[in-house]
C-alpha cells in the first residue's frame, strides 16, 4: 500500500476541492448568471440616475522669485536715474504651496457668487449663487433619503423664530444657511494643486454643464491671478500711494516757494540793501530747499513705480481651458462591471452559506435518537 505524507495529501484535497468547486458553480450556472443579470440591471439604473458631471483643468506656471533675474530687467533703467533697487528686491511674499488654500477659502469662494453663468444650452442664465442652490440635479435616492430631512427641518422652521436675514456686503464674518452649503459645494467642485518640482499650478473644476464648467474655471483662473497679484503688491502700492500724496504736497511747496521769491524779486527791482538782501537769500534758500525736497520724491516716486512692476508676477497658462466634450463622471463602464463583480461574488457567497446550512442540518439529523 501506498501512503502519502501530509503535504501531498493535503495538495490532493485542495485539488478535490477546487474541482468540486468548480463542479458547484458550473451546477448553480444558471443561479448567478440570474444574479449577474439583475445586477446588470441595477447597475445601468444606477449609472443613468447619476446626474453627468463635466471637469475642466487648467495648468499654470508662476515666475520664478529670483530677486537677482528680476532686477536685471529694470536695473540699468533705476541706475541711469539714479536709483537704487537693491533694497525692493526680497523673498516672494505667498508661496505657490498656499495657492490650494487660497482657491478652498471662504472670501474667495465668496467673490464668485454674483458671477453670472450660462448653460450650454442657453436655457440657464443665473448667478453662480442661484445655480448652486436651485439649479443642481440629484440621483433619486438622494432625494429619497434627503426628504425626511426636509420634512423635520421644515416642521422646525415653523415652530422656531425666523432667521435673522443677512443684508449689505457678502461677508465670511456670519453666513446663512444656504451660503454655508454653497460655500461647502464648491469646496468639493474647485480644487488646485502644485508640484513640488515644477511648481505647476493645476485648477480644476466640476460642474454639471460643460460650458459653466470651462467658464467658471476661467474666473478662477482669473480671480486667482488678480488675488496673488494684489498679495504680492499689496505693499508696494500702500507705498506708492503716500510716495505720491507726499510728492504732490512738496510740489506744491516748490511752486508756492518759487512764486514768493519771483514776486519778492519783481516788487523790489534796484532796491540795494541788507535787509533786501537777507530777505532774498531766505527766499532762495526755501525755494532751494522746498526743490531738494520734490526732486528726492520725484526719484522715491519713480522707484516705488518700478518697484510695483518688478514685484508684479507674470503667469504663463500651459493648459487653458477648454470645453469638456465627454463627462468625467459617471463611469457606467466601471458602474457596471462592480455591481456585476458584487453579484458575482454575493452569489457564490449565499451557496456557501447555503451548503454550510445544509451539511449542519444533515449531522444534526444523523445525531437525532431514533424512536
């Protein structure tokens, strides 16, 4: 007699039971190719529910912050006019890294609610705010689930005081409930994202219509461009502006200076005294001086003018944007093949269980006294 050890023994039942097995499924064919088929089903009902959804991206690169190139440019004009832009140059004031926090804020998203948006249809035409909140398809078991909801909030609102309504500016200071949840929207619908090495900004946005989609998407782009723009001047302005308004006071200091000591010099023509001559020498020196006075802010004001166009940043889009021809979502395909997959597998599972159920049927009636 022949006599296998264990581990031969125990390949030989693994290959029984895989044959058996596979005995099994093929006996119970038509059983999950019935599941197959209601999962197939389901799966096109829940695919066509799903309201399309359309993704534009867009991809931007920021100049590079070298403060040694970027004064290159405009250094030779300052040094012929006598200045000195040694002390503008200085770090980047908002790093690319912030830019995604930026797009996810509450006072940016706040921006693009009056923004107006049209469909591709040219049915729709309404404010980014009022197509958020009236114009945005749901599967019907959301709607489902979502009802009971509705009904206890609208049974609160009946017995509870009325909202305090919101009125003047759009503020992130107090919002309302609909706000709240338009804010939340396009959190989930606007995102950006830099690489590390390239730092490429990528914009994308997810709308339900393709044109409101690549349109809203050029506003952020936009919005985006003009929010750094102003981070990054914000000082150099502050300073261009006092530079100015302290400009036109010493000019006019000049001019009044310089019309005392012309009068002074036409009431007083072949008068030779001392007292003449010291009167003349003080409206000399004031005119002198008041000129010394304008002519440094003439140069301060043509510095704080180049320092703004030196710090303001130049973008460079890689990918604009563009209409999206086909959805992003949903994936029927992959709808389809997992809820076929959940079929597949939930079959198999129930004749196992039922198999199990039916072996320990079977040993406990062969445990069973006979009478």
């Amino acid at each position: 007699m022949i006599q296998m050890s264990g581990p031969e023994m125990d390949n030989n039942e693994q290959e029984i039971d895989l044959v058996e097995l596979a005995k099994r499924l093929w006996g119970e064919r038509k059983f999950l190719l019935k599941c197959c088929g209601i999962a197939v089903v389901v799966g096109l009902v829940v695919a066509f529910s799903i309201p399309k959804e359309y993704s534009t991206t867009v991809k931007l690169a920021p100049e590079t912050s070298d403060p040694s190139k970027k004064m290159g440019n405009l250094g030779g004009l300052a040094a012929m006019a006598g200045i000195n832009l040694g002390a503008s140059a200085g770090a980047d004031a908002i790093s690319p890294d912030l830019y995604p926090d930026v797009v996810q804020s509450i006072p940016f998203l706040l921006e693009l609610f009056p923004v107006e948006v049209t469909n591709e249809k040219g049915t729709l035409s309404a404010s980014l705010f009022k197509y958020m909140n009236e114009h945005q398809q749901s599967a019907w078991w959301g709607n489902v689930i979502s009802a009971p909801f509705k009904l206890l909030g609208w049974v609160k609102e009946q017995f509870s005081k009325e909202e305090p309504t919101v009125s003047g500016e759009l503020t992130s200071f107090r919002l309302t409930n609909e706000q709240a949840g338009v804010i939340r929207g396009l959190q989930e619908r606007i995102s950006a994202s830099v690489d590390k090495k390239t730092l490429v900004i990528t914009v994308s946005v997810q709308m339900q219509d393709p044109l409101i989609s690549a349109s809203l998407t050029q506003i952020v782009l936009e919005k985006l461009q003009g929010y750094i723009t102003n981070y990054r001047t914000q000082k150099a302005k502050q300073d261009l502006e006092f530079t100015e308004k302290v400009f036109g006071e010493a000019r006019e200091s000049y001019y009044k200076a310089q019309r005392a000591y012309a009068a002074f010099e036409d009431a007083n023509k072949n008068i030779i005294s001392a007292s003449y001559r010291t009167e003349q020498e003080r409206l000399k020196n004031e005119m002198t001086l008041t000129f010394n006075v304008y002519n440094t802010l003439a140069q301060k004001l043509e510095q704080d003018k180049l320092r703004v166009q030196e710090q303001t940043p130049v973008y460079t889009v890689i990918s604009p944007a563009t209409v999206p021809l086909k959805p992003a979502s949903p994936k029927k395909s992959l709808i389809l093949v997992g809820f076929v997959f959940l079929a597949l597998f939930g079959g198999i599972g129930y004749l196992f269980v039922k198999d199990m159920f039916e072996k320990n049927k079977l040993v406990e009636e062969d445990y069973l006294p006979v009478e």
